[in-house]
C-alpha cells in the first residue's frame, strides 16, 4: 500500500490498458490508468509524473489519468517494466506519494520469437476426435531464475508442470477467428519447476478448432488436426536460457477423456492409464497471427450448490441449482471401478423432468466412468452446458448434495455495476440480466450458451453493449471481440451476423442492427471507458459497412430491398418466422443507416477525419429525409404505425419538433392500448422505454417496465426466470416451453433495458466519456420508493441514491475524484458538482416528465 501525503490522497499502482495481470502483454506501448483515492473533496488532478525503470518523464501538466500515452520507448519481446505515477492536485504543491509499481511484462511481439513449432498426434485415422495426452521430459539446470511458458493449441489445451496444472484458464485458447489470429497465453511457472527431472505434459481437443459446431454440425471448420503450440523459457542467474518447445521430441498417448465436445459433452473413462506414448506429428495448421489477448481469459468464476436433489423413481438424481448459468458441475464421488455416471443438462423442466427439447442437436452429456480408487473429483474440461437443472445417473448410492457442485465459467471480468431498487421484481430483471452477460460472455460474446449455436451475433451485442459495459469491466473482451469483427468484415462492407464467422445454411446479407455493430460498439466503450482504441482500429470497417448500406440506398434515399432480419422476433410474429415483425425492415434498415452514418461521423470528428465527417453527417441529414419523406406523415405518424418505428424515429431523431410531438404521443398511446404489453422485438425493445422517456411519456415507460403479463420484461421473472430469455414466452403461462424451435432461456438482447435502469431510474450516467462528467438524472416512478447505482468509472466509484421521504425526494451522490457530475432533479434547474458525495431533496414528483427539447445527437450515455 502506498503512503498518503498529507492531505490523504494516494494512488495505487497503476494498470496497463486492461489488463489485470500484465503478464505478456502485447501492446508495445501499452496506455496507463490510474484512479486516485483521496479524502479530499472536489480533488482536481493538475499534473502526473510517471516512471518507468527509475527513468521519470518529469511532471506533465495534464489532469488526464485514463488510459494515458506510454511514455517510453517501445517494449521488446519478454522485456518487464516497472511502473509507478505520482499526481499534483490543484490546490496543492506537494506531489502525492509515488503509487505502488506495477510490473508489465511484455509477450512474444515477433514471429522470430517463437522456436516452437505446432505438435500433435500422429494418429492420422480419419475422425478420431480422441483428445491427447502430449507430454515431453526435460531437466532444469540449477540457478534458475525465473520460467515463462508462451503457449497455445488449434483446439483447446490444459499443461500441468511436474503434476501442477499451470495457470486457472478454461478453454484457453478461447475462439477467435482462427484464420486471422490464434491468441497464446503467457504463464508464470517459476516457482512449479524444480532443480533437476521435470515434465510438462497436458491435454489437446477439439474445441472451436476441430470439434462440430454450429446448428449444421460441421467438423474441422479450421482444420483436421488439433495441435499443440508451447514455448518454455528458462532464465538463469547467470544469464543464460534454456527453451523447451513443442517439437518432435515430445510424445503422445491417447488418455482417460475418450470423447470432447463443445455442445455434446466430455466422456472420462478414470480407468484408462495413458500408455503407449510415441513420438508427435509436427503440424502446419493454417493459422493467423500469434497475437496477446487484449481481455481476460475465462475462467471458473464461483461456484453454485444444489437448491435441491431429488431423487426420481428410476433412480435418477434430479438437481435444481436454483439458477441458470454457463459451466459445468463438479463431482466428489467413491464407488467401484467402472461405475459409470451420466450427467446431463438443461435450462428448464417440463413435467418434472430435463427439457432438452430447446438445446436442439447439443447433446450436453457428461459422462464419468470411476476408478475406484478412492474418493474423486471430476470436472469435464473442455465443454460447457447451459443450464440451471441435470439429472445424474448411476450414482453409487445415496447423493450428498455437498458432493456436487455448479461451477460457473466466463470471462473473468471485474463487476463494476450494480443496481437495486424498492421493487424485488425489478431487482431481480437486473439480476437476471447480469446472469444473462455472465452466461454468455465465454471468450465470445454469445446468443446462448446451451443450444447448438453459441455464436457470437453481432446484432446481440450491438444492443447489449451498453448495459455490458456498466455491470463488467468489459472493454478489453469487448474490444478484443471487434478485432475479429474488423479481421472479418468484407471490402464490400458485409459484417458477419456472427463472428467468429463459420459456415451454415444461414446466408450472410447486409444486415440493418446486426453490422451496425460496427459504428455503435466502438463508440460505446468510448464514451462508457474512455477508450479511443476501438474507434481507431474500427473507422475503416464502420466505414465500410455504412458505404455498403449506402450503396443500398434508392433514388428516393431509402433502402427498400434487400434480406433484412429486422425488429426480429417481435412478439407479434409468428414463432417459426421471427423476422415478420410489424415494423416495415426497411424502416427498421433505413433508420439505422441515418443514425449510424452520424455515429460515423462522430467517429470521424474524434479521429481528427474532419472531410470524413462532414461526407457522414451529409448522409445522415439524406437518409434522416428520405425516411421522413417515406415513413412518417408530415404530423408524424409512421407508416409502420408500430411502437418499433416510433421508438426508432424518437431515439435516433430522424423526426421534426413537431413531428416528435405527435409521435411521442402516438408511440404512449400505442403502449397504453396494447395493454402495456410489449410489442417490440430485438430493434424496438432497447429503445422503447428512452423514446417514451425523452417524448415525455415516463408514465407509460414505468407502466410498461412494471407489467407482469405476458408478454413483458417482468412476466418471465413472475414464472420464476433467472435469466434473459430469448423469446418473451419461452416459457408459456401453463408452464410449458414455448413449442419453436429457438427458445432460449439465456439470451442478453432483451436485457439491453438494464442500461434504462441505471440512466433513468437510478439516474446515473456519464456526460462525458469515461464517466468524467456525470449525469445524475433520476426520474422517479412507477411507485418506486427508492433506487440506486454504483458503478467503478475509470476514475474511480460512482453512486446515485434516491429515496422518497414523505413529499421529498432526498439523493445522494458521489463524484469519483478528478471528476465532475451534472445533476439534473427532476422540475429543478441543473447543477454542477464536483468529486466527493453530495446530497440534494427536491419535491416528490413521480414520473415527473420533462418539458420535450430537441435531441442531442446520440452518444452512448
Ligand atoms: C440467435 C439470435 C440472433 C438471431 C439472428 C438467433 O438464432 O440466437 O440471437 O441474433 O438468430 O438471426
């Protein structure tokens, strides 16, 4: 712990872009943050000093401390740095106390670094899928100093030094897009070697690399063999270094997981000793760059027990683990050898029992064939089922619940967003949101994690981004993902509907929603992050996607042919064709375009493309009047007279002021007559509640937060949901799963209402990009008498609290140091604060509109 100087203020070590290990990092110059911790209110940062390696580069006047330029030379291949900062406040003369260091060690930044060459079986019969042991003997010379083992596999792959299984990834790689880039990962292994005899040795699958995937079940989708890619570096005293890398010296042996699936599950048969070991294959597999993840890898996050076993009539364990989550179960079991033991998986029960109906062709069945040795422990590794319930089969005698448990695997993301409020139901949407990203934010940001599909859809995530980026410290999975997004996105602007792109039956098109995630998402973790990064490496790929789109525009500048999913799976549609919404796709497309082409102008204007910008936002102002020529009448009345279209027009602000009036009437009134059901799909549904609330209909946006019929947010919550469901009623009101054959029960899309939580019921949002100036706007209603949010900024923890006492409304805030926050209580002028925790009472108003003002253009607050 560093030291406070005298006024209370310290700074702890500071963090290399987002990594919370940067242990092998590949950025050359990677950009530092640090948060200040002070007593002092209204703290303001005047000035920083940062060292690297003793050499400081002076005091730098500047109040910045997101994500700030490196300032030394470029980092070499293994180098390590350490770094510390120390800040100058306003008001101040003394400097604080220097932070403690962090130690940055870069990875393996050039192909020459990398001796190793890719390994792997050398049983060459056709379709054996069998994962394989590798294993290679070495001897460490005495006088080590420290060990780093580069590694990564065409498949999935687990090493274990000497018996100590190296690093806690699951999955590691992860998927991306193979062709274009295989991520290593950097371990630590210093202190599992020992002076003397040493092996490594570890498990290769299939996994995203070999293994059938996608709902068409095809195999080697990025080659035939699975291989093995490790680099182990020995450092010595003396100076010297020794590599053990894969080659043709390490040997193989087929071992105890006889079968590995991704959907279908992991067989271990415990009995099977790996003998027969003989010499590897070396393999030239068709990869992209060896490139250092930019997010954490996934990892078991927490455990679950069981809520409940049962024990059926044919013997059966049923378990309930009371939520639906992405991972697998652990057992502790003893029997006799051979003993056979089925587990199998599924999100929800008809009739008492798994329905596995909604997972289609995943099989989801682990299978574990004991010893009998003793007690063991099992846990499949390279699969992972979604699911809340499995049924057991085989186990020798009585369950002990304590001998099973869930273990919950994602992405390893810090939590930096909470939400609660005075309705449990609302509390327990938000619950289920969170659940829904933990579920699906496995290496790829996923659809679902338990059907034959679990593909990364780019339209899911353009709508989730936000409310992703307040729960998680997302960015750097999130920013890692759009690299594939950019290495897959074609010359002629066509953005995979999915990406990792594979090949199904499903064509690919220009897609209004789904490639918008090019111009929204790297704007998001601009102005939620403060990261400038994805918009630098994204503008050409955002660039091309809105020409492509504008390419697609008639004479009439409107885009009006074309495949279009658009507002998909409106509730209206019918449940085998989920893209017949209500709303004309066209205006769904064309909407889309107006706002993403001022999105791109944005970017062009934060990039410094000034010519770039004004081409966008010309485009803009023509799409905005094609589609107020083509779908709205001069009062305002959309064609497609539908809450989809209202919501659009409003949010991107494609209307006149008078238009916007009428429309915003339109949009409460459609509301009110459907009965404050919901009547949007993946397009109108992450909109609707701003569009009532900015046309000043906050009534109707609380009336329809708060329904409980079906369908509704809260109906699914009402019939025991414990996460996002795709379709509204994937569980019908009887009790029985929806009979379509997508149905879903983790599916975040939906979710994306959380963002309106946080922004308009709690109230807090930021102002400017990274939360540096917030905006505290709480708009009380729907008979809530208190709401809060907390979320870690980069700049440190924001919260908002309101709660109704009486006839006043009292909020409390607090401002992250070297920040500032706009309050906006609702019927009271604006202020302006500075860091440190404010509080402020007004008059009660609930659902207090406000007066309607033009739009600002859209950022992502
Ligand atoms: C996925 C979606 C996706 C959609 C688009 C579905 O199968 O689960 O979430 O965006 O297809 O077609």
């Amino acid at each position: 712990m560093s030291a406070m100087n005298g006024t209370g203020t310290r700074v702890p070590a500071p963090r290399i872009e987002h990594h919370d290990h940067p242990l092998g990092v590949g950025e050359r110059s990677p950009r530092l943050s640090w948060q200040v911790q002070t007593v002092r209110p209204g703290w303001r940062q005047t000035a920083y000093e940062i060292e690297i390696d003793g050499r400081t580069t002076g005091r730098i006047k500047s109040a910045d401390s997101v994500l700030v330029p490196w300032p030394g030379p470029a980092l070499t291949s293994r180098q390590q740095a350490e770094v510390r900062v120390r800040v100058w406040a306003a008001g101040e003369t003394r400097p604080t106390p220097w932070s403690e260091s962090t130690t940055v060690e870069a990875g393996l930044l050039e192909p020459e670094d990398w001796a190793a060459g890719f390994v792997g079986s050398a049983d060459i019969s056709v379709g054996d899928r069998r994962p394989v042991l590798l294993r290679r003997d070495f001897t460490a010379r005495p006088g080590l100093l420290k060990a780093r083992l580069y590694a990564t596999a065409c498949g999935l792959y687990e090493l274990q030094l000497n018996g100590d299984r190296i690093g806690d990834d699951v999955l590691a790689p992860g998927w991306t897009s193979y062709h274009h880039r295989l991520p290593y990962q950097t371990y630590d292994v210093t202190g599992l070697l020992r002076a003397g005899a040493n092996t490594i040795d570890g498990w290769l699958a299939d996994g995203w690399w070999r293994g059938e995937y996608g709902w068409n079940r095809i195999g080697e989708r990025y080659g035939t063999d699975t291989a093995l890619l490790a680099q182990l570096e020995l450092h010595y005293t003396d100076g010297s270094v020794d590599q053990i890398v894969t080659d043709g010296t390490w040997t193989w042996a087929h071992g105890p997981i006889t079968a590995s699936s991704i959907y279908d599950g992991e067989h271990h048969d415990a009995r099977i000793e790996p003998a027969g070991w003989t010499p590897v294959q070396t393999k030239k597999p068709t990869v992209g760059e060896l490139t250092a993840p930019a997010g954490p890898p996934v990892r078991r996050t927490g455990t679950l027990p069981p809520a409940s076993v049962t024990r059926l009539d044919d013997g059966t364990h049923l378990i309930d683990f009371g939520q639906n989550l992405a991972g697998r179960l652990r057992i502790t079991v003893t029997g006799p050898t051979g003993t056979e033991i089925g587990i199998r998986h599924a999100e929800v029960l008809e009739q008492g029992r798994l329905c596995t109906r909604p997972i289609r062709t995943a099989v989801a069945h682990d299978v574990y064939v004991l010893a009998g040795t003793g007690t063991e422990t099992w846990e499949p590794r390279f699969t992972y089922h979604g699911f809340r319930y499995a049924e057991i089969t085989g186990w020798p005698g009585d369950l002990d619940p304590a001998d099973v448990v869930a273990v919950v695997c994602h992405d390893d993301m810090h939590e930096v967003g909470t939400f609660s409020c005075s309705d449990p139901l609302v509390e327990r949407l938000h619950e289920n949101v969170r659940w829904s990203m933990r579920g699906n934010f496995v290496s790829v940001p996923t659809d679902c994690p338990q059907r034959d599909e679990r593909l990364g859809w780019t339209g899911d995530l353009q709508v989730f981004a936000p409310t992703a980026a307040f729960l998680y410290d997302a960015t750097g999975s999130i920013a890692d993902w759009l690299t594939d997004v950019t290495a897959e996105t074609g010359d002629d602007g066509l953005v995979p509907l999915y990406v990792p792109h594979i090949e199904t039956d499903f064509t690919q098109f220009h897609c209004a929603v789904w490639g918008d995630v090019t111009t929204v998402v790297p704007l998001v973790l601009f102005d939620r992050a403060a990261d400038l990064g994805p918009v630098l490496r994204g503008y050409d790929t955002a660039r091309t996607w809105v020409d492509a789109c504008r390419r697609l525009l008639n004479d009439r500048d409107v885009i009006a042919e074309g495949l279009q999913l658009g507002d998909w799976l409106d509730p209206a549609a019918p449940p085998d064709r989920p893209q017949q919404a209500r709303t004309d796709p066209y205006l769904v497309a064309t909407a889309y375009l107006a706002h993403s082409a001022r999105l791109l102008a944005r970017q062009a204007e934060l990039i410094g493309k000034t010519d770039d910008a004004f081409v966008w936002h010309g485009l803009a102002d023509r799409v905005t009047a094609g589609f107020r020529r083509e779908f709205v009448t001069a009062a305002g009345r959309c064609v497609s007279d539908t809450q989809t279209a209202y919501a659009l027009a409003l949010c991107f602000d494609l209307l006149t002021a008078a238009q916007r009036v009428h429309a915003g009437e339109r949009l409460a009134e459609l509301v009110r007559e459907g009965e404050f059901r919901i009547g949007t799909g993946f397009a109108g549904t992450p909109l609707i509640l701003d569009a009532l609330t900015v046309s000043g209909h906050l009534e109707e946006a609380y009336r329809l937060l708060l329904e409980k019929g079906c369908p509704s947010w809260l109906y699914p919550v009402t019939m025991g949901a414990t996460t996002i469901w795709e379709r509204w009623d994937s569980m019908l009101p009887d009790g029985l799963i929806n009979p379509g054959n997508m149905t879903s029960f983790n599916h975040y899309a939906l979710g994306a209402v959380a963002d309106w939580l946080h922004r308009t019921v709690a109230g807090l949002a930021p102002a400017a990009p990274g939360y540096r100036t917030l905006r505290v706007r709480p708009r009380p209603g729907g008979g809530l008498s208190w709401a809060a949010a907390q979320h870690r900024t980069p700049y440190g923890d924001a919260a908002v609290h309101w709660q109704r006492e009486g006839s006043t409304l009292q909020v409390e805030v607090i401002v992250p140091p070297n920040c500032d926050a706009q309050v906006e209580l609702p019927g009271q002028q604006p202020v302006s604060v500075s860091s440190g925790t404010h509080t402020f009472s007004c008059t009660y108003r609930p659902a207090a509109e406000d007066p309607i003002a033009p739009l600002p253009p859209r950022r992502y607050f």
